[in-house]
C-alpha cells in the first residue's frame, strides 16, 4: 500500500514537472526564443513518456510543432504534429485529432504542399461535423478557402468562404462572419472585382468595429487599403493603412503593426517617395526581427532592396537582398523568391560593376547608355516592380 502510494507521489510530480516544462517553453517561444522553447517541450515529451501520460506527451509533440513552424522548419513541425496525431487516434481523442489536422494543414501550406494540405483540413471538417462543432468546421472551412485561393482556384475558394459565412451567421459566431466576409473580400480583390472586395471589406469593418474586434477592424481597414492602391487612390490608401496601423499600435499587435508599416511602404514606393517608403520598410524589418518573422523579415528586405535601388543607393540595395536572399535559402519551397534574390543581386552587382569601371565619367548621357543599363533600369522599373517585388 506504502509503495502504490509513493509510486503515485512520483507520478504526480513528474507529471507536474512535464506541465511546468510545457508552460516554460510556452513562455520562451511568445518572446521570441523558439530553440530555447524546443529544448524545454523535448524535456517535457521524455518525462510524459517516461510516465505514460500520453495526453501531456500529444500537447509537447503540438507545442513543438508550432516552435519549429516558426523557424521554418516545416518538416520537423509536420513530423511532430503527425506524432501528436497518431496519440490523440490512440487514445480516442477526437477533439485533439481535429486540432491537429489543422495544424498539419497549416504547415502543409506553409511547406507548399497545397492538395496534402487541403485533405488534411478535410479530415479535420469531417471530424468537426460528427462532434456537431460549428464553429470550428466554420474555421476549417475558411482555411480550405484560403488554399484554394493561394493556388488560384478562386471559385472554389469563393463556394468554402460562403459555407463558411453561412454557418458563422447561423450559429451568430460575428468574429468568423467577418473573417469570411474579409476572405470572400480578397478573393474578389484578386479577380479585380474591386467594387465586390470594398463591399465585403466594408461589411467585415462594420461587424469588427459593432462587435470590438481590433484586430478584425485593422485588417479590414488594410485589406480596404490594398483595394484603393489596386485603384491607384493612394490617398485613400494611405488614410485606411494609417487607421490601421493606430488601432494595431493600440492593441499592441506587433504583426498587424509591422504589416500596416509594410503596407505604407509599399504604396509610398509606388508614388516614388522613396525615402518615405524605406522609413517605413526598415520599422517594420525592425519589428519582424523582435517577433522573429523571419519569412516575412526576408520579404521586407527585398522590397527595400528594389526601393533603394529605384532611389539610386545601389550598395544598401544589394545588401538587403544578399540578406534576403540568405533567409529564404533556409527557408524549404522558396524556390521562386530565391530567384528573384538571384537576379535582383545579379543585375545590381553587374551595376556597380559597371559604375566602378566608369569612374572617370560621372553621368552616363541617356542617348548613349549601353544596353546593359537599360536592362538593370527595367528590372528595377516601374512597369516590372509589381511583378517582381514581393507582395
């Protein structure tokens, strides 16, 4: 009886030592500090096994996932989610099966891997529909939607946004109902229906700011402000992106912050106020290096990269895109983006080169710039920038 107790006593400890590990970790990745994070889940995941408490095992696996998803490293989070997958089908847990199916999906999408993606977030609907969990099947939908647009299916993106709208006002889940407007928003937007995306963005701001949902309220004022650069209103742009920016600086949402700030950058750029435009790119690269965004840092940095090369500073400019491009080298399935890098790199290094072997002559006459000038300016031009620069 004596040792039945004592052998509980331990078990309850270590188990108390596994939870205090996953919250530690916990702690260490929301400032931040992702391997730090990795080593306390992996700590935690040993003593969970050692004492057969599968549930805390599943939560370490999960957490770890999400660690590794924020370096980039996709396959580990896809292995340690699987892993996570496999206890929660061992032990009947479908609730926890369908939450992480979800997050298999999102690190599928996040790998490239766009129809794996889509079948795992189906097994999560599925799941979702036999457990009666509106909301969450609302939510999965939404993310079916948004691969399905990534890929450039948009009507079928269109038919899951408007399930999804349906179901969120049925069961008057508002929050949801203004993502999926805000969704039904970006799809019109890349179809060019811009009237259609500003209604819907407009219906998704009304919903956010009746119901106080900030952060609802700074997206949709982004998303309008996208439309109004598509429309070429910058003016109107910048009024919404700069709403957008006090409400994320309100709510201290660093993301939304250093989006809006990206989002500012962009349009000023395209107005050709360059150094507006690079004020704002390096504030947001200085927040996405705090949050550890590291894909979105190496997107910021090749936008200021065509920015200062467009204003002439071709060394800064080749800089941020070496740095840019050794991000997205880390990075799996960036393929596209290090090719750009690759080029942007080529042709200003092939500039300076240029420059340097002309140093007697201080202006090179427009009638008589070699060919190789014009194919840098084009590069770096205004007609190539949207297709070329990083949305």
């Amino acid at each position: 009886m004596t040792l039945a107790i004592e052998t509980e006593s331990k078990t309850t400890k270590y188990q108390g030592e596994a939870f205090g590990l996953l919250r530690f970790g916990n702690a260490l990745l929301s400032v931040g500090q992702p391997e730090q994070a990795i080593e306390k889940y992996q700590q935690s995941r040993t003593i969970a096994r050692q004492t057969g408490d599968r549930a805390t095992e599943a939560n370490a696996l999960l957490v770890m996932g999400k660690a590794f998803s924020s370096l980039g490293e996709y396959s580990e989070a896809i292995k340690n989610y699987r892993r996570c997958l496999r206890i929660h089908r061992e032990i009947g847990d479908t609730v926890g099966e369908a939450a992480c199916l979800g997050y298999i999906g999102a690190a599928l999408v996040q790998s490239g891997q766009y129809r794996e993606a889509i079948s795992a977030y189906q097994q999560s609907i599925a799941i979702e529909r036999l457990l009666r969990d509106q909301q969450r099947e609302a939510r999965s939908l939404c993310c079916v939607g948004n691969v399905l647009r990534a890929i450039g299916q948009y009507q079928e993106a269109i038919t899951y946004y408007q399930e999804s709208l349906t179901l969120a006002t049925l069961i008057g889940d508002r929050r949801m109902q203004a993502d999926s407007l805000g969704n039904l928003g970006k799809v019109f937007r890349d179809l060019g229906e811009y009237q259609q995306a500003i209604s819907h963005y407009q219906q998704s701001l009304t919903i956010a700011r009746k119901n106080n949902y900030p952060e609802t309220e700074a997206a949709s004022l982004g998303n309008l402000g996208k439309v109004f650069r598509a429309l070429g209103e910058y003016e109107e742009a910048i009024a919404h992106y700069q709403q957008s920016l006090t409400i994320a600086r309100e709510i201290d949402h660093l993301k939304a912050e250093a989006a809006s700030l990206g989002n500012l950058g962009k349009i000023f750029r395209r107005m050709g106020r360059y150094e507006d435009a690079i004020f704002h790119y390096q504030q947001s690269l200085r927040i996405k290096r705090e949050i550890g965004d590291r894909l979105g840092l190496a997107q910021s940095l090749y936008n200021l990269g065509c920015t200062l090369a467009k204003a002439g500073k071709e060394t800064e400019a080749l800089s941020a895109f070496i740095d840019a491009r050794e991000i997205f080298q880390s990075q799996k399935n960036l393929t596209k983006d290090l090719r750009k890098c690759d080029q942007a790199i080529w042709h200003l290094e092939t500039l300076l080169s240029q420059q340097s072997q002309n140093t007697t002559t201080t202006t090179i006459p427009t009638t008589t710039k070699p060919n190789w000038f014009n194919t840098i300016l084009d590069f770096f031009g205004y007609r190539m920038r949207d297709r070329l620069c990083l949305k």
